[in-house]
C-alpha cells in the first residue's frame, strides 16, 4: 500500500551532516524527516554524561578546529565555546614523550637543552630525501627519518590500522604536524575549541531552531524509505551500504571503547603512589590524550577528556581505545584509505553523480577522512546548491 507519510527532504543520518542540511532546508520552509538507527542524535559526536558524571565523547575524542571562520560563525548561533589547546603525550620506552614532535621531543631525545637551530639540522641530516612522498611511510621518512618514524608512527599505524603505513594514503600520517619549536600543540588550525556545553546539546539547539524537521531514532534508511513518500533524499551513511554493496564492500576500521571512572579519593591514592609524576589534582594522567604506539601495549591511546572540556568536578573518567577490525555489527569508523579502497569508491562514486534526487554527504557517503568543521561546510553547500536548485517554501 503507498504511503501516506509526506516529505520533501528525508534525510538519512542524525550526525553534523544530517542535521545541518536539515537545519538549512528548513530556514528555507521545506519539510525534512531525520532518521537515525542509533537511539541518540550527533552520530559520531554524540556526548553525555556517564554514571561518574563526567562528560564523554562516547565515540573517541572529539576534538573540534577549523581555519573557516563561516564554519565558526554557523555554528555560534548554537552554542558558546570553550578554546582549548589540545596536547597530548605518546608513551615510548617506558615513560612520556613530548608529541606532536617539537622541539621539546628533540630534547627529551637527547638529554640536554637545544636550540631550534640544530633541531633543524638533526632533521636534515637525518630526513630521507623523498621528493614527492607516495604513502604514509614516506610521508614521516622524508621529515624526521628513521628513529622518530619508528618511535612515534610506524608501531602506532599499525596498531591503529592493522595496515603497514607504506600501504596508507600519505594523508594518514600526514595530517600530524612536526614541528622545530616549542609549539606542542596537536592541531595547527585556528580556532581550536569545543562547545561549551557539549556536542549533543549544540546539535539540539540546531534541531530547535528547524521548525519544519522531525527526527526518528532507532529507524534505519530502509524502513524510512518504505514509510515517506519524498521529493528528495540525502544520505550520510556508508555509500555501499546505500547500493548494497553491489562493488563489494568498502573496508572500514571499528574501535573498542573502555571507560573507567575514579572518584577523588582514588585519585588522591594515585598522587601519593606516583609522587612527582601525578596527575594535577582532579586527573588521573598528565595530559588529554596519551598515546601508546609499542606492540606491547593493547590500546592505542588512553583519553581523558576532562582535560580539554574544563568540566568542575571531583571525579574523572579515562577511556582507554582499542583498535578493531570491522565487522557488520561494529560503527564503521574510519574509512581505510588505500588504492583498492579507493578504486571500489570511485564505482560507487559514479552511480552516486549520475543520480538525480539523491545527494550523499558527510563522511561515510563519500568515504573520506573528513573533520566536523569540513562536514558541517560540505552540508552547507550541498542544501544551498538544493535550494538553488528547488526555491524556497516561505
Ligand atoms: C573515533 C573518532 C574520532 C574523531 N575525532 C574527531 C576530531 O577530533 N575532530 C573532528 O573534527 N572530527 C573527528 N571525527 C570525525 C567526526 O566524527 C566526523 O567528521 C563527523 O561525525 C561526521 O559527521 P557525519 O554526520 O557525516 O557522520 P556520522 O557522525 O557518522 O553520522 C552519520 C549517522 O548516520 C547514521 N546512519 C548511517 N547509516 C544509516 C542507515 N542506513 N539508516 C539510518 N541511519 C544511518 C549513523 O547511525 C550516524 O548517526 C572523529 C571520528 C571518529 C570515529
């Protein structure tokens, strides 16, 4: 029997990309239906409170940055900010390292006080010189060369991704600055900050401010699909799910979360126990983000976002991320990109452009390595381009 449920936009996927496009659609007066199959909206953003209290990120770390001041400017009428320098450490060789790789690194390297300058000319007596560098291995290699690589990416990679860097796009790896200063910071965009009250709050706020949007939970693309009758269908999920993976499946890395919780008295313990190497009062470890790139170690980083969020509270969560191969029951992740990933895309990819009532967005639809900032941009100007496209209702 037809449906009788009517939309103009359905919208498939609750993240940054599902819920900006719906935001837009309905400043324009056009009705959008959200789904979602998980029972909370911001996808991969999604934050709350745990039992302990704390605020978490419950899909890894979020760290919000962007260079665009529109993307900045968008988002504000939801939230306020908090500016937050990110730094983290990597654990190596039994103690703490200074990352990403700066000068301070240099230092702890060699045991004694250096200046930029021949930081400088370590690295270049050091760098392999790879002129246009083709994967991940190359990438670092031809930066800081063999000892760094193998201390801080290689054994880190391949934990990560269960993939030898050389078979990663340079991106990968690319992506970590390395530095001859003092400048530890993670990131290097401008605006580097979160939201004041968490990513799930913003995102209701934007959901308040569209009139015209309905959300459902706990309903997947194809039940939606079957119950609305729509002009128009956007999609974030992943793109071969979209076409039954009639290419064959995209590869994707999934993550294993383990949280622990600590109240103040235990973490009064810790201090005593590690004297001058504790945690300031109120956490456990001594940065945001550790790092564990050795084999001998399970996870891959030990987070505790605290750190970053400045939430006032006694108690403290870390949580420590496991990496893990994908399998149908498990988030798809990440994207892996390497050349045969990259080759199914681009079949995928092709049916997508010739389609006429459908757009894919956000990081799952296009198989990309993309931050909040880049989806919440791709999702502006893909609902300004449909309201080119099809007018406004106002
Ligand atoms: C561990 C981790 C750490 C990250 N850290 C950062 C960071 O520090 N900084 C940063 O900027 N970005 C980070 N990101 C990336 C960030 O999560 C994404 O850029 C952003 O969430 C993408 O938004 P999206 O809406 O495109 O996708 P998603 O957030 O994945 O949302 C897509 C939604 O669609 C739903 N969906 C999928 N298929 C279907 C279907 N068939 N039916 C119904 N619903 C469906 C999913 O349930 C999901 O809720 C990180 C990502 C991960 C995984």
């Amino acid at each position: 029997m037809p449906s009788e449920l009517n939309t103009d936009f359905l919208i498939i996927g609750a993240g940054f990309s599902g819920l900006v496009a719906a935001h837009q659609l309905s400043q324009a007066g056009w009705k959008c239906v959200v789904v979602d199959r998980r029972n909370h909206l911001g996808g991969n953003a999604y934050d709350g409170y745990d039992a302990a209290g704390v605020l978490l990120h419950h899909y890894g770390p979020h760290y919000f940055r962007t260079n665009s001041p529109r993307i900045v400017e968008y988002l504000s009428a939801f939230t306020e900010w908090r500016e937050v320098a990110y730094t983290i450490k990597s654990h190596v060789q039994g103690r703490l390292w200074s990352f990403p790789i700066n000068l301070n690194t240099y230092e702890e390297l060699i045991g004694r006080a250096a200046e930029s300058e021949e930081f400088q000319e370590w690295l270049e007596r050091n760098r392999l010189p790879i002129e246009s560098p083709q994967n991940s291995e190359e990438v670092i290699l031809s930066q800081v060369g063999h000892q760094l690589y193998e201390m801080f990416f290689e054994g880190y990679t391949m934990k990560q991704w269960q993939r030898h860097p050389r078979e990663l796009d340079r991106s990968v790896c690319g992506r970590i600055p390395i530095r001859t200063n003092r400048d530890d910071r993670y990131l290097t965009e401008n605006f580097q900050a979160l939201p004041k009250a968490g990513y799930t709050k913003m995102l209701e706020k934007m959901l308040d401010a569209s009139p015209s949007v309905q959300l459902f939970l706990n309903m997947d693309a194809a039940e939606a699909r079957a119950k609305w009758n729509y002009k128009y269908l956007i999609f974030s999920g992943a793109i071969d799910d979209f076409y039954q993976k009639k290419f064959g499946p995209l590869p994707y890395r999934s993550l294993r979360f383990e949280p622990e919780s600590f109240t103040a008295g235990q973490l009064a313990e810790r201090q005593k126990l590690l004297g001058e190497n504790a945690a300031p009062d109120g956490f456990w470890q001594t940065a945001m983000q550790i790092n564990y790139p050795e084999q001998n170690v399970p996870w891959t980083r030990i987070v505790e976002i605290k750190h970053a969020t400045g939430q006032q509270i006694d108690a403290t969560t870390i949580v420590r991320e496991y990496p893990k191969d994908w399998t149908p029951d498990d988030e798809p992740f990440y994207p892996v990109p390497t050349l045969e990933s990259q080759a199914i895309y681009r079949r995928y990819q092709e049916l997508a452009t010739a389609e006429q009532n459908v757009t894919f967005i956000g990081r799952l639809a296009t198989y990309r390595y993309y931050n909040m900032d880049q989806v919440t941009g791709m999702a502006l100007t893909a609902s300004q381009n449909l309201i080119q496209r099809f007018g406004t209702q106002l």
